[in-house]
C-alpha cells in the first residue's frame, strides 16, 4: 500500500478532529433534542391524564413529532460542535500545530466535509420527505382523536372533574361496539346555583361542530335538579336525552400546507413559503458549517469558548432572517423567484470570505 495514498485517505489530524467535533455534536444533539421534546411530551401527559387522549398514544405522537424537531436541531447541533471543538483545539494550540505540519483552510474543509455532507443530506431528507409524511399521519390521527373526544371525556372507570369542581362525570363501562357508553353519570352546576344531575343506562356522542364541541345523546335515564339540601328537587325521567359536553380541543391541529408532499405544493403565498422552508434547511445547515469553522478561531490561552456568545448571535440571526423571509413570502410581499434566496447568499458570502479571511498557511 502507498504509504502517501494511506495518509490522504486517514490522515491522523482528520480522524483527531472529526472525533472532538462528533463527540460535542451527539452530546448537543441529545441536549438540544431532549429540551425541544420535553414541552411537547409534558404537553401529551397532561391530555393523556385529563382523559383528552389515550395514554398509550402519547410516544406514538410524540415519534409523529420528533422529524420535525430533528430538521431544525441538527444544524443547530453541529453549528455548536464546530464552534466548540475546534475553538478547544484553536484555545489549546493543538491547531496551531496542525498548521505548522502543513494543514489550511482548505484542507480542513476536506478532512470536516463528509460530517458536514452527512448531517446536510439527513436534514434534506427530513425537511423534504420525512416530516411531511410524520405531520400527514399526526393530522389523521387529530382527526381520529377530535371525533372520540366525547368518549375521551368520559372515558370509562374515570371520574372527570373540570371547572374547579363545577361538573363532575363518570361513566361505568364502554358497550362491545366501542361507541356507546354504559351507566353514564353527570353532575353540573348551574348557572343559579342549582345542581342538576344525570344517570342514563347508556349514551352515545354525535359529531363535534366547527369549534371541535359535541352532544351527548343519553338513552334511558333519570335527571334530577335543586339546590342540595332542598326538598324541592325536580325529577324527570326520559327515554333520550342530549347534553352538552364541555370539552378542550385534543391538541393543536396541524396546518394543512405543512403536511402536504413537497412535489403537491402549489404557487400561492403559503406553499410557496412552505415549499423555500423545506429546500432551505439542507442549505442552512450546510452554511451554518461554514460559518462555524470560520467564526471557530480564537486567540491562545483565552479559552475554548471565547467565541461561543459572537457565534451564537450569528447563528440565531440567521435562523431569525430566514423566519422573516418566510414570513414576507407568506404575506406575498416577495415573489416565488425572490424566495429566501437573499438570506442564503448573505450569510453563505458572509462564511465564505470570513473563512477566506482565516489564518492558515498556504498549502504550497
């Protein structure tokens, strides 16, 4: 074997500093991906204990979450373990050292590249495949979700208590069809201060309406009414009955664009901002690698995070431009040609004349 080709294909240096950067990336990563799930799974609990969605649903929607937070993190992540790991090696002078034996800016880009292209290529295929098809099947599982939210409410064996104690319900079993609820029972106050209480062999709801509320249909019952304490309690009984449930929406519904398939995406405002979004993030990620390893470099001896605060305001000014670009596509004040075009050649000419600017020696 040449010993000259061996050193191209696994030079030392390059395999030293992927392995600072990737151990910084998955440590990042996790972080960052632990903190971006947490809210929506506390979110999910809080439903699943209220009775508003079935407890073994929660990971499966919470696995319908995780593409679209993994599109946005992964830039983020290796943006962080760029600026981290080689400002250790620029802060300890292992990189000054590196250069001494030959190594510059271009070489360093070769040996970073294949992490680089990995992370790029996974968030291309998220943002443009994968989260599309997890956002379609979050938004079919809504609706499945949305239209058993009466039996969610009283979902058997449960007491449900809502509006601080004013309406308590119960149900005692589901029938074999899944859909009718056995010994129901519901106690409300009323508006005069009066209780009025419902028992009803069976139950069954109808359709919710436009704002996601239904109808309870008992079957067979009994309905009292009166103050506690008073004689005078009217009682009624009945062969069908409805009743209004009071119920919150399941969880936030999903917009339609952004589960629609990148090649179904059409030109108006909103798709075509959705549509920019989806093929920007890859370019995000690519050049936010860029302008790590060009905002990396920091003076020996004053510490490994030197650069840390200045690259973090680069990196959130960049997301935050592409926000507001997005944002002027979907109110139509730029057109599908614009796009967000200008936010990438700004921040990607930025990274690359700071990284032309980097001090290295000349390969010759």
């Amino acid at each position: 074997m040449n010993p000259i080709s061996h050193s191209v294909r696994f030079p030392i240096g390059a395999r030293y500093i992927n392995r600072q950067v990737l151990g910084i990336f998955l440590a990042a990563l996790a972080v960052l991906m632990s903190i971006a799930l947490g809210d929506r799974l506390i979110r999910f609990l809080e439903q699943a204990a209220s009775g508003g969605i079935p407890g073994d649903l929660v990971l499966y929607l919470l696995l319908l979450r995780m593409p679209e937070v993994f599109q946005l993190v992964l830039p983020f992540a290796l943006y962080i373990a760029l600026l981290m790991g080689l400002g250790r090696l620029y802060s300890s002078q292992e990189m000054a050292v590196l250069r001494g034996g030959g190594m510059n800016t271009s070489m360093l880009l070769v040996w970073l590249t294949p992490m680089i292209a990995l992370i790029t290529l996974l968030v291309g295929l998220t943002s443009l495949y994968i989260t599309p098809n997890a956002k379609h099947a979050l938004e079919q599982e809504l609706v499945t979700l949305q239209q058993n939210i009466g039996l969610a409410a009283l979902q058997p064996g449960v007491f449900r208590i809502e509006d601080d104690g004013e309406q308590v319900t119960y149900s005692d079993s589901l029938a074999d069809d899944d859909q009718t609820i056995l010994d129901v029972f519901i106690q409300r106050r009323l508006e005069n201060g009066e209780y009025m209480t419902v028992w009803a062999e069976r139950g069954k709801r109808n359709e919710p309406d436009d704002n996601g509320r239904q109808t309870l249909v008992l079957e067979q019952g009994r309905r009292y009414q009166g103050s506690p304490g008073s004689p005078a309690f009217e009682v009624m009984s009945f062969d069908r009955l409805s009743i209004s449930i009071e119920t919150e929406p399941v969880l936030e519904r999903v917009r339609d664009v952004d589960s629609l398939t990148t090649s179904d995406l059409d030109n108006t405002p909103g798709q075509t901002a959705e549509r920019h979004w989806r093929i920007g993030l890859p370019i995000f990620c690519l050049i936010l690698g860029l302008m790590a390893i060009a905002k990396s470099s920091v003076q020996p001896r004053t510490g490994q995070f030197a650069g840390i605060g200045p690259g973090l305001v680069w990196m959130l000014g960049y997301y935050l431009a592409l926000v507001f670009n997005r944002w002027l596509l979907e109110e139509d004040l730029l057109n599908d040609f614009v796009g967000i075009w200008p936010t990438h050649l700004l921040f990607g000419g930025y990274a690359i004349a700071t990284l032309r600017r980097l001090g290295m020696p000349a390969s010759d």
